[in-house]
C-alpha cells in the first residue's frame, strides 16, 4: 500500500483527497502493470477512451468545455499523473497528454475552437498532441525553424517537428511556428493543426527505451485556416511556457509515481528475500536506501504540491517553483528506482519485473518538457531576476 499520508497537507480539500481514492480503486481495478508493447497505438487509444468514458478527461479541460473546474486544478492534475504513473506509465502518458495537447487552446484560443476540440478531448473521443520540438532544437524554443506564412485567410506551414508524442494517433496538434514578427522568441506563433490537414505527414515513427506513440511530423505547404491562430501572431513563445509552467509540476507528479512504486516493490521485496541467514530488510545497508528514497519522495511531493498549490491559488506565473519540482522530482526518481533495481539484485534486470520496467520508464521524465539542465537555468534565471512574486503573494494571505 503506497503511503497516503500526504493527502491530508494543507495543500489540499476535500475534493483532492476523494479524487485521490477513487482514482486508486479504479485504476487498481482498470490498469495492469504490463507489458503494452505488441500495440502501443491500440493500447493508447484503448486508454483514453477508458479514462473519458470514466471521467477521468474531465480534469484535462474547463468546465465550459465539459471539464469539471473553471480552469486546469493543477493539484488534481498531479494526482492523477502520481496515482496513474504508480499502476502503469503508459496510462500516465495517455493521460498527460489529452492536457498538454489540449491547455494551449483552452488557454489562449477562441471560443469557437475550444467548443471545436475541447469536448472531444475530455471525452477521450479526440486525442491530443503539442508539436514544439524540431529536429534542430527543442530546448531552444526561441530557435524553432518551421514558418507559418500568412497567405489569404490560410497560414502556409513548412517545416517538421520531432519527438511528438501522439504523433500518429493524435487527431489534432498544438503546433508552434514561426511568423517573423520580431527575431528570435517574439517572432513565434501558435496553432492547432488538425492530423488530416493536407501538407502533414507522420514522416517515422521512433521507438524509444518505454515504448509509446512518438514521431517526427513533416509539414509540406500544409495550409490551415486563419481562424486556427492561438492567441495573436507572436505570442507563441509564452503560450509553449505558460502551457508548461501548468505542465512541468505535472511531470514531477509522474515521477513522484514512479518513485513510490518503486519504493513499494522494494520494500516488499527486502522483506521476503533471504542472504546471509537474513531478511534484505533487517540488514543496515538495506535500511539506510529505504530512508533515503522515503525521506527523498517526501521532500520531492512537497515541491510538486507546493507548486501546483501555487498556480490554483496565489499566483498564475509559477515559473520557478514549476521547474524546482519537474527538475527534482525526476533526478530523485531516477535516484529512488535505481536503488530499488539494487535492492533486487539480478531480479531487478529481469525483463518485464516491475523495478526493471520502471527503470525504463523514468529516464525520460529527466529529458521532455525541459531537461533538467534547461530548469537550472529558468531556476537560475528567476532567483537572479528577484521574481519571487508567488512567495510574496502566499506571505500576504492571511
Ligand atoms: N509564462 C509567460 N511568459 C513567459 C514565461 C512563462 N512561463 N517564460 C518566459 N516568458 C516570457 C518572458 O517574460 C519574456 O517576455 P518579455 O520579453 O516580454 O519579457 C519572453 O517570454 C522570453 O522569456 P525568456 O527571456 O526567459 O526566454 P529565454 O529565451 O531566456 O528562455 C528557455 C529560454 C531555455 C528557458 C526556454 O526556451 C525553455 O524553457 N526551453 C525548453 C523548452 C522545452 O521544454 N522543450 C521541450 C519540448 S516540450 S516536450
């Protein structure tokens, strides 16, 4: 039984605490930890449909568009992520994705596009993708080379993306291009591309270590029409980072997961499995990787909470507090796995062993949406800026 005491930080109301136990029994009942990887795109579309027809989606989309609050609930976004990622990570990623897919438009789209694609996407009958990596750069966002000309009543987008996942499956792509109004990062804009625009193509598809639907999208005089803009030309570069800012604490929550299942299965198995005349669990060496994953999964759910916290309910730039929990909790879950693989030994690296999967699972949680390199420096660069606006608004509450 994972440890639940968390639930009861003042982070949290009711509503969390319920949601938190009634996603357990469901996905203890729905999501086997096991091997998808015969059919991933079946899996996945199998999964989505699963979490809309459950009303699991609703979390993913505003209330107006069939979702259940006014706006995206961070802390029950991280929940979900936290309590999915624990039973299986393919489920955590179907999950992650319908609202990274989706937030952009909720957030900055016209009304007439968000009735067109948020519905769907809460009920799992459309799936989601964002498109903001490029084969020569996704770090540096201000970089992106696909163009978006405008040409009549129709953008014209040449160019490709890469590392998309949904790619293939998705029915519509969030996608960032360049307009040119100003060099650099104020020359970005945003869209949503529908999959069956003519001019798009999923040029391959990319197997990767935890298998999932991901590929690289080429754009060849792919026109959409006008109407498809999110927000105004320029704005894409703070529509991709305030989409992210909801994002990043939700990818420490997956990690968060991972590391409490992993911390799970090894104290199972220090408990049953016998050296020396011994259990694993009563020796001292075993002891002291226990407390320290324990002691490392508390510190990094206070940083996921406190940061979804923060963007419910005392500021809407989380930027840093963001980063801190995305960049924690995932070095501390690579951390905490990788222990719990020590613990099983020779187990540990047997294929299909839930340890050895974890282990495959968690490594790229260190990578997407802003390798940990890249939150040491928005971290770096908001301490150095002095922005600590949610800190200050927190203090003045009373
Ligand atoms: N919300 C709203 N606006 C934001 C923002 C946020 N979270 N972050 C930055 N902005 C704004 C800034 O305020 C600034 O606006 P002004 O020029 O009007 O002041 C503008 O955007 C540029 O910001 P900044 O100068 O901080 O941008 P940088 O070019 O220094 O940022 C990094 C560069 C590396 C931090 C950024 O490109 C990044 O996060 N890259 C990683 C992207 C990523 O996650 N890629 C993986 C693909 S997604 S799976």
């Amino acid at each position: 039984m994972p440890d639940r005491t968390f639930l009861s930080w003042p982070f949290f109301d009711e509503g969390h605490r319920t949601l938190a136990v009634s996603l357990e029994s469901w996905a203890t009942a729905k999501l086997a930890f096991e091997h998808h990887e015969r059919d991933i795109d079946g899996a996945c579309r199998k999964l989505v449909s699963a979490l809309g027809h459950d009303g699991w989606l609703k979390y993913s989309v505003p209330k107006n568009y069939g979702g259940h609050f006014d706006k995206l609930d961070v802390r029950s976004l991280c929940l979900i992520r936290e309590t999915l990622a624990r039973h299986s990570g393919l489920a955590d990623f179907a999950f992650a994705m319908q609202g990274l897919g989706s937030a952009s438009i909720a957030l900055f789209g016209a009304d007439d596009l968000k009735q067109r694609y948020l519905p769907g996407v809460g009920s799992g009958a459309r799936i989601a993708a964002f498109a903001l990596s490029e084969p020569e750069g996704g770090s540096d966002v201000s970089a992106l080379r696909t163009t978006a000309q405008l040409d009549g009543d129709h953008y014209v987008i040449n160019g490709a993306k890469t590392w998309i996942s949904n790619g293939g499956i998705a029915g519509h792509y969030v996608l960032f291009a360049r307009t040119g109004e100003a060099p650099g990062a104020k020359g970005l804009s945003a869209f949503v591309v529908d999959a069956d625009a003519p001019g798009l193509d999923v040029r391959e598809r990319i197997e990767t270590i935890a298998p999932h639907p991901l590929a690289t999208l080429r754009f060849r005089n792919c026109r959409i029409p006008k109407s498809h803009l999110l927000g105004k030309p320029g704005d894409g570069f703070k529509i991709a980072m305030a989409t992210l800012d909801i994002f990043r604490a939700t990818v420490g929550a997956a990690a968060l997961g991972f590391a409490r299942r992993a911390l799970d299965e090894a104290v199972s198995y220090a408990r049953r499995r016998e050296a020396f005349g011994h259990k694993l669990a009563d020796f001292q060496l075993t002891q002291a990787k226990l407390a320290d994953m324990a002691t490392e999964i508390d510190a990094a759910a206070l940083l996921v909470y406190r940061a979804a916290w923060t963007k419910d309910r005392v500021a809407d730039r989380v930027t840093r507090e963001a980063s801190m929990a995305k960049m924690y909790a995932t070095e501390m879950a690579q951390r905490v796995v990788d222990a719990a693989v020590q613990i099983h030994g020779g187990m540990g690296v047997v294929s299909g062993e839930p340890v050895e999967r974890l282990y495959r699972e968690v490594r790229s949680l260190r990578i997407y949406e802003g390798t940990t390199e890249i939150q040491k420096l928005v971290i770096a660069g908001q301490v150095l800026a002095g922005q600590d606006e949610p800190a200050r608004k927190a203090a003045e509450k009373p």
